[in-house]
C-alpha cells in the first residue's frame, strides 16, 4: 500500500516502523525538520517537511495515488482537517487521532461525517488495557479476542511455581485444567511450545482460556490476586481520566494524585466520584497518607516515563497492589523487562497494533478477515483474530490434516458462544471466530498459515 503518515512523533515513528517492516510504501509529513530526517535517516521512508493541511504539500507527497493517509499530529482538530483534505483531493482511506475527551462520545458521528476508516484515541485505548488488567490482577496482560469471550493471559512463572521443570505435555494431567499454552518469552528468545517444552522460572508464558478456567489454573500455580477494589492513579493526565471513569463504572474506588493544581480542579468536575489530591506523586509521605502500603491496584501515569518507572518500583517494595507502569518513550524493552515494573503499558505500541490490523484487514481475502491483532514479545510473535468465510480453503477440513507453517499455533475457536481449545480433529468451520499465534512471518488472510 502507499501510505502517508501526517506527524512525526513518537506514535508516527512507531507506525512507520511496522509498516515499512511489511512492505508498504511510506511518505511522512511534518514541520520539524529534525523529526522528519529522524524517520528518514532511520527507517524505510521518505519525508517531506511542511504542514499536513496544505494542499500542494499533500499531492507532494503523492496523496493521488495513496491508499491510506494517517492523520497522528499532536493536534486533533488539525488530523481531522487533514483527513478532509485527503478525502476530497484523493479519495483515500483516512484514519485520524484523536485525543480530546470531548469527542469521545461523538466518534460515530464524526467518523461518518468526515468519511473517516478509524479515529484511534490512544490514552482510551491504553485505558482500556489496564482497566482489563486491575479486573484479572494475577495476569501481567489480558489481550480480549470474540469480542471479549476469549481472553489471551500473560503471567511470570515465579521462583517456587509448579510449572518450574514441568513439560507442557503432562501440564494438564497435572494440573487438571483446560487452558493451552500459546506463547513463552525466555530472555529474548519467543517460542511457540509443543509437548516437549519444559518451563523454567521467569518465563513470560501466555495462555488461552475462558475466564472460569484462567482462574483455576492460575490458583492452583499460586498466582492469586482478587480482583482491583481501589486504585490509587500516580499523575492526572488522559489516560488516567479515561481510566477512573472506567474503573468507577465498575465499583472500584479511585484516587488521583496530580501536581497542577488547576487540572485537579478540573478533574474534580469530570470525576466527581473519584478522590483528587493535589501534590506530587514521588512524595513517598503523600503516598503513605493516601494509603499506599495497603492499596490493591497502582498505576504509574505521569507524563515522565523515568518517573514512572520509580513509582512502580517504589510501590512493589513497599505494598501488595497491583501494578502497571505506563512508557510513552523510553524504548529499552530488554532493560526494562527486567526490572519489577509488573504490567507495562505503551500507548504508542497500542495504537500502532489497532492501525495495523486495519491495514492487514483491508486486503480483502476470500478467506477470512483480520478482526484483531496484538503484537507479542515486543514484535517478535502475533496474535490474530480472523472470522472463517464460507468459501474459504481451510473450512470443514480437520486441523491435523492441514500442514501449518512453522512457528504457527491455532489456539481457541470461537463457535455460537462456545469457546473451543481445538485437536487436531476440531476444524475451522463458516462463521468462527479463530485465535491464531506465529512468530517469524506476518500474515492478513488464515489460509497463510499453510505450507505452500
């Protein structure tokens, strides 16, 4: 596809990572100079300097002939407009950001009114994560799939876990439970596990399962952690808004401590609900006070990523919540892994991943259509989401009589609300809804996980 990315910060230079990492061809538009040269000088891309409204700077950077145009300035109003511009100069499909509370619930609207494909709003969607962590804690991260029926749960195998020298093959003679193993991170080393796999401790493993069985299996290897009651939110910015007015919905007590003194007025009208203090969130005393020692669920937010990282830290030692750390620019994934941050959120990567699955859905197959996509152990593996067409190639066939790739894992079929861990005599059939894990290639249509 020929794409043009409007914006050159931390989530433009994301998304030009992945794409150009697929092949497409990419045009990035922005008034920095420096930031421009950034993707340029680094990535697989061509850039032009200027401001992403102007006409003629659109057809410079070939808006007659692009597929799609991604509209992720700092600015919300200016990715609307140039979306507009786009639309009516090239016809093309145009996917914008924004941010503002305010539009949040006009996005239908404004969707079809400026002919847009997506408007993706990353602090909700970051929300939205961790909201879905603080309501099943014992996990490190919870990818949904089926609309939410199927749910994708990471966890650490701890120092004195059961799992420790068990192979995956007597995993369920010993433990009794119908989970399926999909994905294990060892180091920096991601790997799609058969029978023989053994578990070591700190493996980053990855399950499939319903949420009755999740709970089961994750009892009876020790990782118990009751669901959020309250949550204390370090820094009072989007994410942490989006985030308590979820979290309130769901009967959680919430507890933002921000320094600036006029958002915490604000927040006081947005969030009546929720307990707003004024002051700095690295005062160890303020947290004390705020009950820190004794809280269930903390979430590092401020806009500082350095910052961040010292709270989760400082919170692990000194209390039981559960933890999740938001990063926005510090890119040192295998440092960072390493440290006891419990679950780490990367708005940008999050945005990224809702913008590819568009792009991978968008080819049109015979087949199947891309619903979801995650990005897994920092790139190096995916999980797909794709709904089985009625003609397609891999329907009514049983699993083991097709010859998958390698490195391809088919993991739960969702069928007329039944959540299938498929055998090889289980089959794809018109109409499921088919989690499928890989790792060394990229796919958009499920009939590629086949051998040629």
């Amino acid at each position: 596809m020929n794409i043009i990315i409007v914006g050159c910060g931390k989530v433009g230079y994301t998304l030009v990572e992945q794409l150009s990492n697929e092949n497409h061809n990419i045009v990035v538009i922005d008034e920095n100079p420096e930031k421009v040269a950034d993707i340029t000088d680094n990535l697989d891309a061509m850039g032009i300097v200027g401001n992403g409204i102007n006409h003629q700077t659109q057809i410079d950077a070939g808006i007659t002939t692009a597929d799609l145009l991604i509209a992720v300035t700092g600015d919300d109003e200016k990715n609307l407009l140039c979306c507009v511009i786009a639309r009516k100069t090239g016809h093309c499909q145009t996917i914008a950001r924004v941010r503002n509370p305010i539009y949040n619930k006009e996005i239908e609207f404004l969707k079809k009114e400026f002919g847009l494909a997506m408007i993706i709003n990353p602090e909700l969607a970051a929300a939205n994560e961790i909201a879905r962590i603080f309501q099943f804690p014992s996990a490190i991260r919870v990818d949904t799939f089926a609309k939410g029926h199927v749910e994708l749960l990471h966890f650490k195998v701890g120092k004195n876990s059961p799992l420790i020298d068990l192979k995956l093959a007597n995993l369920h003679q010993t433990l009794r439970t119908n989970v399926l193993v999909c994905t294990v991170m060892r180091g920096e080393d991601v790997i799609i596990p058969n029978g023989d796999f053994v578990f070591q401790e700190n493996d980053i493993a990855a399950i499939v399962s319903e949420r009755r069985n999740a709970l089961e299996f994750f009892r009876k290897i020790g990782i118990v952690k009751n669901r959020v009651g309250d949550a204390i939110l370090a820094g009072g910015g989007k994410v942490s808004y989006y985030l308590a007015k979820s979290l309130i919905q769901s009967g959680i007590r919430v507890t933002i401590i921000e320094i600036d003194r006029a958002r915490c007025e604000q927040l006081s009208e947005l969030l009546p609900e929720a307990t707003i203090i004024c002051g700095d969130a690295t005062d160890q005393t303020l947290l004390s006070q705020e009950g820190l020692e004794h809280a269930r669920g903390f979430a590092a937010l401020t806009g500082l990523d350095e910052e961040n990282i010292l709270l989760s830290l400082y919170a692990n030692n000194v209390s039981n919540a559960k933890t999740v750390t938001k990063i926005n620019r510090i890119s040192f994934h295998s440092v960072i892994n390493q440290l006891n941050l419990g679950s780490i959120i990367y708005p940008r990567i999050i945005t990224a991943d809702y913008i590819l699955k568009y792009v991978r859905s968008t080819n049109y197959s015979q087949n199947s259509n891309v619903e979801t996509l995650y990005k897994l152990a920092d790139g190096r593996a995916e999980a797909l989401e794709f709904i089985i067409k009625a003609d397609s190639s891999v329907a009514g066939i049983p699993l083991q009589e097709l010859h998958f790739r390698k490195n391809t894992l088919i993991c739960c079929i969702y069928r007329q609300g039944k959540v299938i861990i498929p055998s090889g005599q289980d089959s794809m059939m018109a109409g499921d809804s088919v989690l499928v894990v890989l790792s060394g290639y990229r796919i958009s249509d499920i009939k590629e996980i086949l051998e040629d």
